[in-house]
C-alpha cells in the first residue's frame, strides 16, 4: 500500500497529514508513505524528520489585492501553476500512489488534480470550519471529502455528501488526566490554572493584552497563570513586567514545550482560534476565551471560533475589541466562577470527535480497495 499526501504551508496543514500518515504507520508497518509540499516552507523540515519520502514543486497563491508588486508575483503564480502541474503529473507517474491525500495549502491544488486525471483514488481533508480557496477548488474533482467541522459542508459545492471526521488529536494530550497534570506541575491546591499563548512565534496584540492581565491579578492569589509568549515576544512581554515583583503563581515561558501537561491542568485556555488547536481543546473538555487571528486567509479563524461559541465552549474576543481591560473583564467572569467552567467544559467535551483518526483511516482503506 502506497499512500502520498499533499499539504503544507502552515503547521495546520502538514500536522494532519503527519498524524493520518503516522495512525497508517501504526496499522500497517509495511505501508509505504510518500509526501509532495514545497521546498520552502515547513513540510521541508518537518516531513524527512518523520522519515518519509519527500519530493518538492514550486506553486504560489494569487494575491488579491492589486499593486505594482502583487502583479509581480500573480504572473510568477501563473508561471509555476502551469510547471507545478507538469512536475506533480510526472511525480504521480514514477511513484504511482494508490491514494493521494490533500490537507491543504496550495501545494496540494496541482498534486490533487493531476492525480485525479490519472485515475488515482483521491481525498481531501479540510480542517477548518471555512474551507480555504484550495479545498474549494479540488471538492467537486475528489473521491472522498472529509471535514473536520460540519459547518465547513456549506461553502462547498459537492457531488456527494461529505465524511465529519474531526481532526486528528495527538495522543499525549489524551494520556494525562487533569489532577495527574497539576502534580507534574508542582501545584498541589485546587486553584484555579490559567494557560494562555498565541503560538510558537507569539501574537503581539495577545501578549499586550495579558501582560495587563497580569498586572491586574499579580500578588491576587486568584489563579495561577501560565504564559507563552512566542519566540518573537518574549523580552518586550518581559520588559512591560519589570517594576512587577511577580507571584510565583506566574510562570512566563518563550515557548511551551509540555503543552500536553499545561493544557491538561488548565482550568481556562486563551488561545487563537487555529483548527488543530480547537480540536485539542475540545478533546481536552477545556473552556477558552478565543481570540481569532485577523490576518489568516478568509478570517477562516474567526469562524472556527464560533463553532465553539455556539456549543456553549468558549467566549470570543475580536482582536478588534481585545485590550487588557476587556481581557480582565472576560477572564474574572470566569475563573472564579466554577459553575460557569464547568458548563463551558461538559460543552467542550460533548462538542469533540475522539475517534478521528480511526474515521480517516476507515475511509482511506475503502478507497484503498477501490483502487485496486
């Protein structure tokens, strides 16, 4: 069995297909997995360091907006649109796959296509709950849809009704209990936990809106608070602190390396509204302010944060609307009030697919005997 994914650009969409790929793995040792992403960005790195096969194609997006220098770029996009399809067809034809498997990004556009006009058994998954211009384009051509959010089944036009499979969760999120977590973590009373962070590279506009968080309730004895500020973030975060003489009930980190534990022992999460992300915190049962990332293709974060909002699991801050004021605002209404999280975590856990992975690999075994 030889199965070939197509995705990357953005963690989003490499680590789903490393986690499908990696569920494969598991079932069958023998299976053979093969990779087409870009040169450039993070497949590059992280797709050989899974020990997988990995080829490249240069693709490029359009831009939208018009200037001189988008202009520029449009008729390179046009340029490599045309040899990316070359590139993955004769790919495709040395490799020959039995499944080709899209998770997004515009690498997977010419790799998806050019399989399916060879005859080979093709799928897409999407993550979000607005599908990005790539999924959009490959629905009506695909053997199999899967989504991860119902939600997303609207914006696509379709030829047959699509599979609800989640997103793939890792494992070592689902290990740990809650009580087991705030052990590791040194916290031996009931206060409540507060985890917050906008990713690994940091969301300015998160960081200052906490920092007056901290602020507010440094010395309070409230909650502990854990903080990752993003590798970009981190002495500015610092410096806005040092006339603070911080609780030891503050923990400020540059990156989170035991997300599965803090994640684990948090009472609340304030967070991005990224997919994977959500998907976490809904396998985890856990409450979040969501604050969506304005600067994402199609605002698709901010309607990943509603599905959770009309589930009864998160409140949503637009960045629009985020300062320190309204996130103290926010986050008093809620951690102290144990009722509330509660509800919001019960949500949390009704609204979460556990078996994603098992749904995804059931598909592509059914494709898999198609194809052969």
């Amino acid at each position: 069995m030889h199965i070939l994914f197509a995705g990357g650009g953005t963690a989003g969409h490499i680590n789903p297909a490393l986690a499908i790929a990696g569920y494969i793995r598991e079932k069958h040792p023998d299976a053979h997995i093969s990779y087409i992403g870009t040169a450039d960005k993070l497949e590059a790195k992280l797709v050989p360091e899974k020990g997988y096969n990995f080829r490249t194609i240069s693709v490029a997006g359009f831009q939208r907006k018009i200037t001189p220098g988008n202009i520029v770029k449009n008729i390179s996009a046009v340029s490599k649109a045309f040899t990316s399809s070359i590139k993955a067809r004769k790919i495709l034809k040395e490799l020959q796959p039995d499944i080709v498997i899209g998770t997004g990004g515009y690498v997977s556009g010419p790799v998806l296509r050019e399989a399916a006009k060879l005859g080979i058994k093709t799928a897409i998954h999407e993550q979000n709950a607005y599908p990005g211009v790539t999924t959009k384009m490959l629905a009506p051509k695909v053997d199999e849809i899967m989504l991860a959010m119902p939600e997303a089944e609207k914006y696509l036009n379709l030829k047959k009704k699509p599979h609800i499979t989640g997103n793939p969760v890792r494992q070592e999120l689902l290990k740990i209990t809650h009580e087991e977590a705030r052990v590791k973590l040194g916290i031996a009373d009931d206060t409540p936990i507060l985890l917050s962070f906008g990713g690994s590279l940091g969301a300015m506009r998160i960081n200052q809106a906490v920092s007056e968080l901290i602020k507010w309730h440094n010395g309070s004895e409230k909650f502990y608070h854990i903080h990752g500020t993003g590798k970009s973030g981190y002495l500015e975060f610092v410096n806005s602190l040092k006339d603070l003489d911080l609780s030891e009930k503050i923990d400020i980190r540059e990156y989170i390396s035991d997300m599965n534990i803090c994640m684990a022992a948090a009472d609340l999460i304030i967070c991005r509204a990224g997919a994977i992300t959500l998907s976490e915190l809904l396998a985890c049962g856990k409450p979040s302010i969501l604050i969506p990332s304005p600067y994402v293709a199609e605002n698709h974060q901010f309607h990943n944060a509603m599905t959770l909002k009309k589930i009864g699991a998160a409140e949503i801050i637009e960045e629009k609307d985020l300062s320190g004021e309204k996130l103290i605002d926010v986050v008093s209404n809620l951690i102290e009030n144990k009722s509330k999280l509660s509800q919001m975590s019960l949500a949390s856990k009704n609204g979460a697919i556990m078996d994603s992975n098992e749904r995804i690999y059931e598909i592509i075994m059914n494709l898999y005997k198609k194809s052969n």
